[in-house]
C-alpha cells in the first residue's frame, strides 16, 4: 500500500533520530512545547464569556463560548457529507455550464477557465428608474442603478473555489482584478462589490463554482464605514488599521491559519462566526491591481490554503459568504484602507447553522457561541490537502 501524502496528516506526531542524548532535549523542547500550549489554551478556555471590539465595524462582539455545547432540541440540517450525491462536471441544466442556454435565453460559450456575463436577474441595471416618486415628511429615495455579473471560476459543474489548481486561483484574481477596473471605469459606478455565496444553506441551489459583481451608483454600509474608520484611525495614529491588526494578530499567533512572505490567513480577534476568517496581503493595497505578481501568487497559495482547510473540516463543500473589501470610486482618500478578502461561513456544527436571533437582529450586536481561538486551531490544525485527494488517510 502506498505511504498517505503527508499533506493528508493531522498533526503528525514527532519522530526522533540520531544520538539518544540529541532526543532528549528533542523531548524535552516538545514537553515544553506541549506545556505552554496547554497552558495557553487552559488560559484561554477560561476567559470565553467577554466582549471584544470589531475595529472594522466599531461594534462589540459578545463571546459566549459556554454555550456552544447547551442542548439543542431545535432544526438541524439534514444529511451528512458521506451521504451527498455526486456532482457531475457537466449538467446539462445548469445555466453556468459552457454551451448552455440561461433563462435570458443566451447561450454560453463553450468556455474553459473563467467566464464572465451580465447576470440575468440583476438586483441593479443601467436602465434603472431615475425618475422616482416623491416622499413624504423625513423619508428619503434615490436611483439604485448600476451592473451586475456572474463571474465563473471554471466550466467543470463539480469543483469548488478550493479544488482549483493554484494556477487558476491565479486566474481567479487577475479576473476579479480585471472586473474591478472595468466596471470601476464607468461614471456612474461608486462601488464595485465581488462575493461569493457558497452552498445551499446561504440560498445557492447551483453548485457550479462562481461569485457575483454588482457594480453600484452608492457603496455598500460594511465598506462606507470600513473605509471612514481606516481613514480616520490614520489620521489619529498615522498607522494602517489593518496593518494594526495584522501586527497584533502575529504578536499573539493562536488564530494564525496560514502565512507566507506576503499573504496571511487568519481567523480575527473579533470574529462574529465560527469559522470566519481573513485572507489579505502583509502589505497595504487598496486594491487587487495594486498587487505585484508574487503578491498576487502568494495570496492565491493563501486563499487556496484557507478553502482547503474549510472543505477538509467536515469533509464536505463548506458553506460560507466570502466577499472581497476593496477600495470604492466615490472620490475619497482610500490609501489607507487595507484590502483582504472575508470569509462567513454560517455552520457552527456540521449540521447546526449560527442563527441570528434577538442579539443580532433585535439588539445590533453579534454574539459568538465559539472561542475564537479554539476555533483557529482546529482550522490550522487540518491537512491542506484537499480530502478528495486524501483517499481516506484523514
């Protein structure tokens, strides 16, 4: 039988060799290792009932670690990943497949890597009404017009953003980057927003891997104020915000997922989701087309690293809304604001969805049922292999 691809490991446990004196301090530095770690984590296991501040959004986020076990007498989504039936690479109703008709009654071209097309259901058009109803007393309207597309990742049905080669997560960026520069181009375009919505549980019924672009005559809230308050932390501090954070997220290491000489995956202090998590480069940009080519290489490596990680928790296509925080085109000043891609992934349990409920709904603060840095090392922890290509060696 073939020696499983070490990739495929779960924290494989230490080997020594060579003098026996040699494996004792090996030993030794691995009991302290062990040690501190645990002391760490009993530290830390202990402080899961506080609130943290979300720099980026200037809430707080409420961590409730203790309750994340309570029963559960409620719905649970049903199946399991074992259990799911196989994707097909082509289908032939799938408007995404190449050659396909679309409801618009386009047909796709017989494409290979990235596609681009105007959606056919756009929630903004050009040809939006300008001319609106007149409001009454405090309340306000104007035109919601703009571009929406579907961006594609690959003509195969059956892949996800984390089954792409590295080589294609290339692609990827540089066509999110293309995008971003065309549709940022056209006057009345303000903001240019690039998401993903992953799985069926955030409201996708397609599987075929692809994200959305809607370009729009105003900027989206998250962005609006994530932009004034880089702006305005710069002025007071003359620092990046997220270069801030990125510094204390390295000084303290715990949610550290994945780095390399200039891209960075991490899971924030302040984490709202179970598993939501950052991908961004160590260096501020703006934006994608201010990347250099090995910038651009080493954050597909990361963002290739973090899906992987995702898919391989419960072995399943892992759920989530990933969305790409870019500088907007509204004319203000955004050299301070740090762009990265977010990941929030709805599931706390395989089978059981983070509600929003009174706290967030009612009250506009989030609470978290999950420790942050528990979290994070079970992400780090996970092969970065994908399990498909584990052949059962997880």
């Amino acid at each position: 039988m073939a020696e499983p691809d070490s990739r495929c490991r779960r924290d494989p446990t230490p080997s020594y060799s060579g003098r026996p004196e040699q494996a004792l301090i090996e030993l030794d530095e691995t009991l302290l290792y062990l040690c501190d770690r645990f002391q760490r984590v009993a530290v830390t296991n202990s402080n899961g009932w506080e609130q943290r501040w979300h720099p980026l959004r200037e809430e707080w986020v409420i961590i409730a670690a203790h309750r994340q076990e309570r029963p559960w007498h409620g719905e649970r989504l049903g199946g399991s990943a074992s259990s799911q039936s196989p994707v097909p690479e082509y289908a032939a109703d799938c408007y995404l497949c190449p050659g396909n008709s679309r409801v618009s009654g386009a047909r796709n071209d017989d494409y290979r890597g990235v596609y681009v097309f105007d959606n056919d259901h756009p929630c903004v058009g050009q040809d939006a009404p300008r001319e609106l109803d007149t409001t009454v007393g405090i309340y306000r309207n104007r035109p919601a017009s703009g571009i929406a597309r579907v961006l594609c990742y690959s003509s195969k049905h059956n892949l996800t953003l984390a089954e792409l080669e590295l080589r294609e997560i290339e692609d990827l960026l540089m066509a999110w980057r293309d995008q971003y520069i065309d549709l940022g181009s056209h006057p009345d375009v303000k903001h240019v927003l690039i998401f993903e919505n992953k799985g069926e549980i955030v409201g996708v019924s397609n599987p075929h891997p692809h994200c959305q672009i809607y370009a729009t005559n105003f900027v989206f809230k998250t962005i609006e104020t994530e932009a004034r308050v880089s702006r305005r932390h710069h002025d007071e501090t003359g620092r990046v915000l997220f270069q801030d954070i990125i510094r204390a997220e390295l000084e303290d290491g715990r949610r550290i997922i994945y780095e390399n000489s200039s891209a960075i995956a991490f899971m924030p202090y302040f984490a709202r989701y179970a598993y939501e998590c950052y991908v961004a480069p160590r260096a501020t940009h703006a934006n994608l087309s201010e990347l250099s080519r090995n910038e651009i290489q080493d954050l597909a490596a990361a963002l290739k690293q973090m899906t992987v990680r995702y898919d391989n928790l419960w072995q399943m296509p892992f759920p989530y809304v990933m969305t790409l925080h870019h500088a907007p085109f509204d004319g203000e000043d955004h050299s301070s604001l740090h762009f990265h891609i977010e990941f929030h992934p709805p599931l706390r349990k395989p089978n059981l969805l983070k509600y929003l409920a009174g706290p967030e709904i009612g009250g506009g603060n989030f609470l978290s049922d999950t420790l942050p840095e528990a979290k994070a090392e079970e992400l780090r922890n996970l092969p970065n292999l994908h399990y498909k290509h584990c052949k059962g060696a997880l």
